[in-house]
C-alpha cells in the first residue's frame, strides 16, 4: 500500500488549534483538580424536567419535528419573551429551535454574511465567534471593551463600522468577564447603529444570570435593536442541561427565513423529545425567574471563599463567572499561572488571555461557580493556600 496517495488538504481555519478549555481540562483530569475552567455545572437539572423527557419518549415523540421547531415550545418562548422584554415574536415566523447556542451563532453568520463583509466583535469574546466569521468568508474586526471593567467604548465600535460592515455580535451578560450591559449602553447602540444596515446576532445565553437586583437588557427590549438582531439563548445553560445543546434564536421574520434557510441544511431539525418537554416545562416560570437568586447565592459563597486570598476580585454582575487579578499572587502570565494553579494548588481557571485574538494578558483569570456548593468549598479550602 505504499503508494496510495494522501490528499492534502487545506486547512479552512489555520489558527485553530487545540481550545484552552481542552487544555486545562485534561490537565485538571491528570492532576485531580477541580475544574473551575469549563463553564458547566457538575450538579443534576430538575428530576421534573427528565420526567417530562421520558413521558414525550413514551408518547412516540422521537421521530423528526418541524424544521424550525415544534409549535408548542416555539410559543411558549414567544410567550416568554413578550412577559419579559415586552416584544412579541410570532411563534412560526420569527422563532427557530437550535442544537445549542453555538449552531445558532454560527447559522445566524453563515446566512447574512457574504465574503468580504466585516463582522465586528468585541473583545474578550466566546472563542466561535470569529472562526464562524472565517468560514463565512467574512472578516473579523475586532474592537476591545475597556481594559478593568470590560465596558463598551462606543467611540471605538463607531470607528469601527465602515460601509463594508453586516453584523456586530454583542454578549451580554458577557463571557468571559461577567458583565451586564446597562439600559443606556443598549440605548447608545441602538442609536450608533439606527443610520445604518448593521445587523446584530446578540448572544444572551446567560439572559436568567443577573444579580443584586440587575436587570436583563436583551436586545428585544429596543425596538431600533429587535428589528435588526438574531436574538440568540440556551436552554442548556437556563435549566442545567449543557449536554442536550438546545437553544433558539429570535428574530423578525425576513432575517428567520434566511437563519432557516442554512438551518435546514446545518443540521435541519433539533431533538424531538427534548423539544416536547422543555415546552411543557416552561408552564411554569418558576425555574427561570429564580435563578438569579440561585446562582447568586453560589457567586456570593465563592466570592467569600476567595476574599479571604490575594486575589482580587472583579465585579460579577452576571454569568455564572467570576474574574479574578492575579497580580497580587504571582508574577507568572496568565496561562502559566493557570497551568501552576491546576497542577500546584488543584483549582483550575482559564485565562482570559484565550478570549483576545493577540493574547493579551492583563493578570486576571476566570473561574466557573456554577458547581455545587461542595464542589466550591473543596475548591475555596485550597485556594486558601494562595
């Protein structure tokens, strides 16, 4: 067999390698730490919730559902849209049922980016956004928020929208630094962009996450915003599910039938049973509505857990994340600190240099909180050490 041939092949994506969260991962698994760096929790959803599965099982609801999604779960996220951001979306035009947030970023992309146009992302950002933008054939414009407190600098993004650009993709809460973009914020974008045909693809998948009293500023709120974005979500993030990758993206009616038109040859239609019981579930508002509270009550025993070190904490106004300044603590970059703290000290982090393009390193690391309580105290006793 030794002359056949292997085809080269060119890659599509040339600085993509393997992902930090892989990294530290693997490390974490090698030295037993606890892994505080992928953003997932170790604890079970709501039992009523695997009921409702096995209940849409036994009925026969495993064959394919509608391409955009079953009706009743489409309506109940309008429902649930208009009682809390107050805009109405019509359930079969306007709603679409995704395999995770993630196929709905990169769909949303692929269906009104041509090549050559701009897409502008504001740094640090989730580690899809900008090779979606190169398999669109689109070009990334990167713009960063304000170095320490993670702010949009719109005099930055307006120097950065040029004729050439389609989209910007906007996170709010934000991951990796835990912001939350206040009402003036989303007025001043709706006002940068209201001359313009700028689309925007808003990732809000930590929408439930907001604490000490904040307020959820999705782009649905703002008639100028909601007329130009694919509001995206993720059922797995709201309900403890990150394994069963089902979202939605939300969007007036001519951007959803482009989103469609991909999504039909993506990955076409989204688990049938798991569709059947996220609608039921949502009857009831309840598991949604208090989550910020219980998510704060884990911000607040980590944070406790963390005063009591050298490191400095930054505000987590939402997300289940917290940043922390290493600065105090160790003159190492951010990605060998995290390595060191994994391997010496059995906690493991991200740094949130793996979210900016350049690598840029300020000293702060990113840990998830969204553990059980357990999990964090293990965790607080040996960051004791530091």
């Amino acid at each position: 067999m030794s002359n056949v041939r292997t085809p080269d092949v060119k890659t599509k994506l040339p600085t993509v390698g393997t992902t930090i969260f892989t990294v530290m991962s693997a490390l974490a698994a090698e030295k037993k730490a606890v892994n505080l760096g992928q953003g997932f929790p170790d604890f079970d959803c709501d039992p009523k919730l695997l009921e409702a599965v096995t209940r849409a099982m036994a009925a026969g609801h495993n064959q394919y559902p509608p391409m955009p999604g079953i009706a009743a779960l489409r309506e109940a996220i309008a429902a649930k849209i208009a009682t809390l951001y107050g805009h109405r979306y019509d359930a079969d035009t306007e709603i679409t049922i995704t395999a995770g947030a993630t196929q709905a970023i990169i769909t949303a992309i692929l269906a009104v980016v041509h090549a050559g146009d701009e897409v502008v992302v504001l740094e640090p950002c989730y580690d899809s956004y900008a090779p979606n933008i190169d398999l669109a054939g689109g070009t990334v414009v990167r713009v960063p928020l304000t170095p320490g407190s993670f702010r949009p600098d719109f005099d930055k993004i307006a120097a950065a929208i040029t004729p050439r650009t389609r989209a910007i993709i906007v996170n709010t809460p934000h991951n990796p630094s835990a912001t939350v973009w206040t009402e003036d914020e989303m007025r001043q974008l709706e006002e940068l962009l209201a001359p313009t045909d700028v689309l925007v693809i808003s990732d809000e998948v930590y929408e439930h996450m907001v604490y000490t009293g904040a307020r959820h500023e999705s782009a649905a709120r703002f008639p100028g915003l909601a007329a130009r974005s694919f509001i995206v979500s993720s059922f797995g993030k709201t309900y403890h599910v990150t394994g069963w990758k089902v979202g939605y993206v939300a969007a007036p009616a001519a951007l959803s039938t482009e989103f469609r038109k991909v999504h039909q040859f993506n990955v076409f239609t989204v688990n049938t049973p798991m569709q059947h019981a996220l609608a039921s579930y949502m009857a009831d508002p309840a598991p949604y509505l208090e989550l910020p509270a219980f998510y704060q009550h884990k911000r607040d025993l980590f944070a406790a857990g963390l005063a009591k070190t050298r490191l400095k904490l930054l505000p987590s106004a939402g997300t289940y994340f917290q940043c922390v300044d290493i600065s105090e603590v160790s003159d190492l970059g951010e990605s060998a600190f995290c390595q060191w703290l994994t391997s010496e000290i059995g906690v493991a982090a991200i740094p949130l240099s793996a979210f900016y393009a350049d690598g840029f390193d300020q000293r702060v690391v990113r840990f998830c909180f969204a553990k059980k309580d357990e999990t964090l105290q293990t965790a607080i006793d040996r960051l004791a050490r530091l």
